[in-house]
C-alpha cells in the first residue's frame, strides 16, 4: 500500500511539472536579483507578449539595462544607467553623440524618436504647471571656469560634403509650436519664449544676448535668405505688431536698434503698400517717396528716404 502511494505521488508531482512547464511555454523567468552583472540584457525575441512588472524594480549603482538587438555598439542599443563611478549622474542613451542609430530604408510616413503626449481636459482637476519635458542645468561654487553648459543642445544636419543631390526637403533645428482655438481668455502665449537673468551684482561678459542668431557658411543661397524673418499670414486681422521693441520704465537703454557693419542698405522695401511710397524720386512733401510715421501725438511725419 505504501509502495503504491509513493507511485500515485510521484505520478502527481510529474504531472504538475508538466502541467507548468505548458502554461508558461515561452514565457520568459523575471527575477530581480543584487547579482545582477554590469550590463544586464534581455534577449530579443524571448518575450512574445506584454512584458508588465507589477512592483517596483531597482538596479545597483553601475549596473545598466540594455534593450536592443546586440550590445556592441550604440548604433544598435538603448541603454538606461545610474553612473556612479565615472559621472554620478543618470545616463540614457538612444545612439551616442559620435555614433548614431540608422534608419532602415523606407520606415513609413513619419518617424519619431521620442513622443511625450499629454492631455489635460477640462473638469479633469486642478494643474498649477503642466510641462511636458523639463530640463535643467546649472552650476555654481568655484573650480571649473572652463565650462560651458547648455540646458538644451537640439541639432539638424541636412547632407554632406560630399553630397551632391537634394537630400531633404526641409531642415528645422528647432520647430515650436503654441496653438489657441476657441474664445477662452489667456494671460499670454509666445510660440517661443527665451529668458536672460543677469540678476543681482556687477560682472563682466563679452556678450549678453536674449536671443543670438548665428549665421556662418560661404554658399551662395539663391533664394531668400534672412537672420530674421517674421512672416504675419493673412489670417491674422488684430496685431499690433510685426515687431515689438518694448522698454520697460526705468530701465536704462543706449538704443532701441543698434547697426552695425558693412550692409548695403539699413532698410530694403521691396515694394509698396499702405505705409511706403515707392515713388523713386526725391521726397520733396507728402505726396512721393515717403515712409508713413505715427507721430506719439497721433499725427503723421515723414522720414526723408530717397533713391540716387
């Protein structure tokens, strides 16, 4: 009888085992274990299906996860690291800044590299500050002059050197964008809003600048070619101004424009319209080569321009 229970009960045991081992063919072990090596990778292809972790996992100070079809180069890898040793700060990386992740041929219509997507419908609650990606960078204390910091380092490249052909159609460095529908007050909207805060103290700079534009490059563009173009669309029906220069009371400004260089014209008017006469003869009254001014009593002068 005893023999025969021992038969019945490794019969069951087998059973179960088998049982187990079929409900989770293919399924993949997860463990969270401090054994971890440096570099822990998740083969491709090992999980089939959604891949959830229902607590929370953590990973020791060094140690980085790696997704991807090999770990050889970061051409072909994500990685995501605390680095404790060299740099102690946080690490992800999607490619490296010398070598770069290479789209397939023909990947589809549009591909993006990284997508944050959030809504914030009415009556969902309360939101003092909804940002979709904060960065920050700072430095402070005595020790590394040297530096140069940069919160945000976005880059386009449009070819080569040795590129011949068209090879995009358009290029943006950066391209944001701010969009209003209904008739909901707001306090204000910029499309792009840049701050410099010289703060409390004296201190020498070389340069100090809101906003810096530079432009290098010996081609030829043949079509039009600005520092600065502001395009105001038809649409558009109440602006007060294309360009807003704006002093505050008792701030202190040498000049509302500053010029400098050797430009061939401080003003090019390409045409008439409602404030140029495009007469080409000599201002000699009111009536032909003129700029239309607002005088700050409400009346109209006239700035003397004319064409040799």
């Amino acid at each position: 009888m005893r023999k025969r229970i021992g038969i019945w009960s490794m019969a069951f045991v087998m059973a179960l085992l088998f049982a187990v081992s079929i409900a989770f063919a293919g399924e993949p072990i997860l463990r969270h274990e401090n054994e971890w090596t440096a570099v822990q990778t998740f083969t491709k292809g090992a999980v089939t299906g959604a891949l959830s972790l229902s607590n929370t996992f953590g990973m020791l100070d060094d140690m980085a996860l790696t997704i991807g079809t090999t770990t050889a180069t970061a051409a072909t890898k994500i990685t995501s690291e605390f680095d404790e040793t060299t740099t102690g700060i946080g690490l992800f990386n999607m490619g490296s800044v010398s070598v770069p992740m290479v789209l397939n041929t023909n990947p589809g219509a549009a591909v993006i590299g990284e997508t944050v997507n959030i809504l914030h419908s009415a009556g969902a609650g309360n939101c003092d500050d909804l940002v979709a990606s904060y960065e920050k960078i700072a430095v402070s204390g005595a020790g590394d002059s040297g530096i140069t910091i940069v919160g945000t380092a976005s880059r386009a490249y449009v070819g080569t050197v040795a590129d011949s052909a068209t090879v995009a159609d358009e290029g943006y460095g950066a391209q944001p964008w701010a969009s209003h529908y209904g008739t909901g007050a707001i306090t204000a909207m910029s499309g792009l809003s840049a701050k410099v805060d010289v703060n409390t103290g004296n201190f020498t700079a070389s340069t100090v600048n809101a906003g810096h534009f530079h432009i290098e490059g010996a081609s030829t563009v043949t079509g039009q070619f600005d520092g600065v173009m502001v395009s105001v669309y038809a649409d558009v029906t109440s602006m007060d101004g294309a360009l807003a220069l704006i002093v505050g009371s008792g701030a202190t400004v040498a000049s509302m424009m500053r010029i400098s260089g050797a430009a061939a014209q401080v003003f090019d008017f390409t045409g008439a319209g409602t404030c140029v006469d495009a007469t080409t003869t000599e201002y000699t009254g009111t009536a032909a080569g003129h700029i239309l001014v607002k005088m700050p009593n409400g009346g109209t002068g006239y700035i003397n321009v004319w064409t040799d």
